[in-house]
C-alpha cells in the first residue's frame, strides 16, 4: 500500500523506462506494506558508469526531499537509479538494503538482493534470484463488452491477439519485419479461422505499422496503446491465441498468462561491434565455464564491467525448456511459485533476518 509518510518501511525509486517502473511497483504493491514512491529526475552525468558517480547526488535529484527516517528496503532498476540507492544506504549509516531489479548495471555485491531473468546471464550468486518470468501485476479482469470498440461485435471468432512491440537494442522492427509479421498473421488466421486484432506499443514505429495494416489479407481490427490499459487487459482475457513480437519479456509473459497459444515473431537483430563481442564472450563461457574464458566472464559481469549481454532468446529459451509455449507447463503456477519465493526473500530482508 503506498504511504503519503515518510517511514514507510519501502521506498521504490522510479526511473527512465516505464517497464522497469511497472515491475517495481508491482513488487512492492504485493509486499502489502507501505511504500513511499520516489520519482527521479536525471541529467546528462547519468549517463556515466555508477562506479565513477560513486553515492553522489551528482546525476540524479528528486521533487521532494530525502530525510530520516531511512527505509529498510530501497527498489532500483536500472543504471542510473544506482547512485541514489546507494546514496541512501549511505545516509542509513547501511542500515538500509538495497534490491536491484533485472541487472543491477554495477558490482553486484552492492546490492543485497539481485531479482533477474535469464536474458540478462547474471552469474549464480547467493544474493541473485533468477526467475523465468518478469515480476508482473495481477491479471485484472476486464468486462469485455463494456471496453472492447465496436469491431468486436463484427470480428469472427476465434481471435487472434497480436501484441506489437518495436526497436529495443540489438532489435528492430523494420518495414521488412513488420511485412513478415503481417504475413505470419494471414498464415495463422486463415489456418486458425476468426480474425485479428493488432495492439500497438508506445516503441511501435509509425511507419511499422502502415505496414502492417497494408499486408493484412484477413478481417481484423487496429487497436492503440494510447486507448488505455483497460482496452489492453480486455483484448487479453477476451483472445483465443496470441502472437507477441520478442522484443518484450513483459509482452511475452502477460500473453503466455492467459494460458493460451503463443507465437513468438522474431525481430532483426542489428547489434553493434560491443554487443557482439560480449555475445561472442558468453558464448564461449557456456561452452568451458570453468575454463579462462568463463571464469573472467563471470567476473567481469559481477564486477559491473559488462553489461551488453542482454539476449532476449536466454528467456525465450528458458521459458520453452519449461513447456511454456507447448502446453506441458503451467505458466499460472510458474508465476505464482516465483513470486512467492520473490516476496519472501524480499520480506527477510525488510525483517532483517
């Protein structure tokens, strides 16, 4: 439950990206303790690596002030919330634990508890807790009818729900891939029967998406991301199988979720010189771990030094070795038994056990 006090026992420190933020409040929303929200502001020095900005407020400030009573738990995500957890931590005389959401961008033994998925390859340690699937809100149930536009009386069932990210670095949606997807679509609705309803995302390109309308061959319907979250909720309770473009592990899970058929539609993937060589290096780790090549990659991720490993096809692959996408998984129960196990390693923190 957020808290107007200061002396909530949580505070969440929301940053840059809607996701990571998303993530964090559902954490803390599921605790069932009070939490104070702490929206941050950054400038360009944030761009510089943690280790150099140390527990400065040289990067970062915040609209309202920072004062004792200091939280037990402090949630981070992303580079450059960083410092500010620490500076906290600081001013608590390191009282205060510090919990990192999906890679914590630094040496991960400044944090006391690392909560990540497979994509970013963070090595085993006893403060990381590797899950399979993002930390997501509650599936909230939708009254279709009283959300859904007026295509939904017209639209043939069975409907296919196509969830439709864009560029997230190394991928992207380009007018070639977006022509694929469209293709992917006719294929699965002529095969399926029924028709297709297309949600945008807020990193859609524009020209994407002309592009996707104009392949369309089969009866379906555009929806956007700005018609609001009840709109998106809706489409997902209400549709019959899903295609998701894989640049989104939220996407991806809320799909798999609702317990119906999934696809995944590859993106191209244009990385540049430094994402290929700490591919090219984890690669070579998996292969010897305990060789050279795999202990210094170990290493430098959990020394900070590397953190261009982020490969979305580490989760895509993970979930389908768990029967994620074939039926012979559960991803209701995946999701709850690892919430579970998040909320109590979190809860023994804030208790100080």
């Amino acid at each position: 439950m957020q808290s107007e006090t200061s002396d909530a026992p949580v505070w969440v420190l929301l940053g840059k990206w809607h996701g990571d933020n998303q993530q964090l409040l559902a954490i803390a929303e599921a605790l069932n303790r009070p939490f104070r929200v702490i929206a941050l502001r950054f400038n360009p020095a944030s761009m510089l690596p943690p280790a150099l900005l140390g527990t400065s407020r040289l990067s970062w400030r915040s609209e309202e002030p920072l004062a004792p009573p200091w939280p037990r738990v402090v949630l981070a995500a992303g580079r450059r919330a960083v410092p500010a957890a620490r500076w906290i931590q600081r001013q608590s005389a390191g009282r205060t634990r510090l919990i990192s959401v999906n890679r914590p961008w630094s040496p991960m033994s400044w944090f006391d508890l690392i909560i990540t998925t497979p994509q970013y390859a963070l090595p085993a340690r006893p403060n990381v807790l590797s899950n399979l699937m993002p930390f997501l809100p509650p599936t909230v149930e939708e009254p279709a009818a009283s959300v859904l536009p007026d295509a939904a009386r017209t639209l043939p069932r069975p409907w296919t729900v196509v969830l439709v990210g864009g560029n997230s670095r190394p991928m992207r949606l380009c007018d070639s891939t977006a022509a694929s997807l469209a293709s992917m679509v006719n294929e699965q609705v002529r095969r399926s029967g029924g028709s297709a309803w297309i949600v945008d995302s807020p990193r859609t390109p524009a020209s994407a998406m002309a592009v996707i309308k104009q392949g369309l061959e089969v009866p379906s319907t555009t929806v956007s991301w700005r018609d609001g979250k009840p709109l998106y909720r809706a489409l997902l309770n209400s549709g019959d199988r899903f295609i998701v473009t894989e640049d989104s592990a939220s996407m991806v899970t809320e799909a798999l979720l609702t317990g119906r058929p999934v696809s995944l539609c590859p993106l191209s993937r244009h990385p540049d010189w430094i994402r290929r060589a700490a591919t090219a290096w984890r690669l070579a780790a998996e292969r010897a771990p305990a060789s050279i090549v795999g202990r210094s990659f170990d290493a430098a991720v959990a020394s900070g030094l590397l953190a261009a490993a982020r490969d979305l096809s580490m989760l895509h692959r993970a979930l389908e070795n768990a029967g994620m996408f074939d039926g012979t998984g559960n991803p209701q129960e995946l999701a709850e038994r690892e919430r579970q196990v998040t909320l109590t390693r979190i809860n023994a923190l804030i208790d100080g056990s």
